[in-house]
C-alpha cells in the first residue's frame, strides 16, 4: 500500500472556503479528494536531505475556477526544494 500524507482541502464557494466535506456535488467532491491523494502520495516521498522529516499540515485549497493553492509547514527551504521537485 502507499503512503500518503493527509491533506485537508478546502474550496472557494461564492466568497467563501469551505471544507470539501460541505461541498454537496458529489462529482466535485469526487474530482477533489481524488487531486488530495494524489499529492498525498507524492508529499510521502518528500524527505527534508537536512532533518530527514517531510513537511506538515498539508493543504490543498480550490478556487471558483477550479485552480488550486498547495500549502504546508515545512522545516527549511531544502524541504520545499525536494517538494518542487515532486509536484
């Protein structure tokens, strides 16, 4: 089985976020958990060559167009170097 990280999605609803779990299209919903495992398993392989830890509080934000804003915490800027490379 793969590794994946957790990722909490949130998508833009009017002028609003909310979480994918308010979201009621169930083919949205669907598109959009399938995209947060699909970075989940990526992020896993992402490994800091400094402090040998992968990043944290992984989120995935949707916008009204559909375009979506990664974000984590990170220990350093090799960290997000390696994840540039994965995503």
């Amino acid at each position: 089985m793969e590794r994946m990280i957790p990722v909490k999605v949130t998508v833009a609803v009017g002028r609003k976020s909310v979480p994918i779990d308010d979201v009621q299209n169930q083919k949205v919903v669907s598109a959009l958990r399938q995209a947060a495992r699909d970075v989940g398993v990526r992020l896993a392989q992402a490994k800091c060559p400094t402090h040998d830890q992968g990043p944290t509080n992984v989120r995935l934000h949707f916008d009204s167009s559909g375009s979506g804003d990664l974000k984590y915490e990170s220990c350093c800027e090799e960290l997000g170097k390696a994840i540039s490379k994965l995503v």
